[in-house]
C-alpha cells in the first residue's frame, strides 16, 4: 500500500470530502493544506493586514505559529491553532475565501509553510491534498492523484451543500467565484495547480461521493509501487 499519497485538484471537485473518506476507510490520516493557506488569510484580514500586500503577509506567515491537530471524526477532521488560538470555525467564511488566493499566490508565504506541511506526512500512512502536493510539497510521493469534475458539476454541488447547510445560495455567482479561483490557483507564478503526467486521473464529474470513493480506495489498493521507483 502506498504510505504517502498526494491528491491534488480543483475547488469543488470532491478533493477534501473524497481524501478524508478514503483516509477513514484506510486509518490514515488526512492533511487538508488549504487550511495553512486560510489560517494565514484569517490572520492577515483579522489585523487588518492587507491580502495584497504580500511583504506584510509573508512576515505574518512567517511568526505565525500554525498548528493542525487531526480529529479523524470531526467536520472538519482538524482543529486549527494560530498563535494557540482555535481558529477552525473561522476558516471557511465567505471573507476568507474571498482572498485566500491571493496569499495562496504569495511565494514567501509558501515558502514559509513548506516545512510544516511536509512534517506531517514524514508521520507516514498519510493523505495529503492540496493543489502543489504532487509537484511541490511531496514529488516523491508513493501515489499522486488528480481528482477534477467540470465547472458546471463542481459549482452545482457547492450550490446543493450552501442550501443543504440553510445558507444562501445563488448558482450563477458560485459558478463564477469558482471559475476566478481556478483561474487564479492555476497561473500563478508559483506552485500552479497542474495536472501531473504522473498522476492517476479521476474524474468525478458523474459520480457520487460514495462513487468517487470507492473508486480512489480502488486507484490506492491496485497501486504498485514499485512503479515510482521505477520511473
Ligand atoms: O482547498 P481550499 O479551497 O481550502 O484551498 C484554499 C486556497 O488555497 C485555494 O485558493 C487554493 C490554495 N491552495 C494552494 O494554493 N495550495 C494548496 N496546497 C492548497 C490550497
């Protein structure tokens, strides 16, 4: 079985939701990074810190001291410490993803995470998920995979989660909050979401969650390994 596997992929696609079935169903766990890239956006808004100003939101990743502590049965399967201070609820509002791309942009800031990210998959028996994880954060990972869905589908099920949550949903402007993100999260200078020649493709598009999971614990239980260290 591969110890160390990588999934990469667009907003929406089922990245998070299909990693952290597949981490319980293989008691393994599940490392969300965007949360890094979050914490540090919530940070930077919450001291009024402007996003854009990427000298100022580098030195505050750097101080920042970040730490995501797993809770396998847990939504989200984490809690999130910035500076010792519970900040998990907070990562997911609208004013954060508003501009967690453009931190997420910020090289420095990357740069400034790296190191954190990759501890927690030295731990073994991991999933992490992301959009650099295969290109950046682990290339030597055991198993990289790409999960995708179109835009229509990715913003459709964004859409159904809003109203299944209560909350206020408009399809047209999820779509195109959607379609900006990935814009942005795929031509940035550095770390650009990519779609490895050596990852294993999955498209999400038609299925279920159950499906999609099913499908990965598939793409991981047939994976050799011995294929990496051969290419
Ligand atoms: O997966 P998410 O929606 O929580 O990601 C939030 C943002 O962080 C998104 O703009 C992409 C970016 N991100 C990234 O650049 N690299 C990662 N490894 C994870 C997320």
């Amino acid at each position: 079985m591969p110890n160390v596997i990588a999934i990469d992929g667009p907003a929406g696609s089922g990245k998070s939701s299909v990693s952290l079935a597949l981490a319980r169903r293989l008691g393994y766990l599940f490392v969300d990074t965007g949360a890094f890239y979050r914490a540090i956006t919530w940070l930077a808004l919450q001291r009024q810190i402007d996003p854009h100003n990427s000298a100022r939101v580098a030195a505050l990743a750097r101080q920042a001291h970040l730490d995501m502590h797993p809770r396998p049965s847990a939504d989200p399967p984490y809690t999130f410490l910035a500076d010792g201070q519970d900040i998990t609820a907070q990562l997911h509002t609208p004013e954060v993803d508003a501009y967690v791309s453009v931190v997420a942009a910020n090289a420095d800031v990357r740069a400034a995470i790296l190191d954190a990210q990759r501890q927690l998959a030295k731990r073994g028996r991991v999933i992490m998920a992301g959009r650099d994880i295969g290109s950046v954060v682990l290339p030597n990972a055991d198993l990289k995979i790409y999960i995708d869905a179109t835009l229509d589908e990715r913003a459709r099920r964004r859409y159904r989660q809003r109203l299944a949550e209560g909350k206020a949903a408009d399809l047209e402007a999820i779509r195109e909050g959607l379609r900006a993100r990935d814009q942005l999260d795929s031509s940035r200078d550095v770390a650009p979401l990519t779609r490895l020649p050596d990852a294993v493709y999955l498209d999400t598009s038609h299925m279920s969650l159950e499906e999609a999971v099913e499908a990965a614990y598939r793409i991981v239980t047939s994976h050799d390994c011995a294929d990496n260290a051969r290419a």
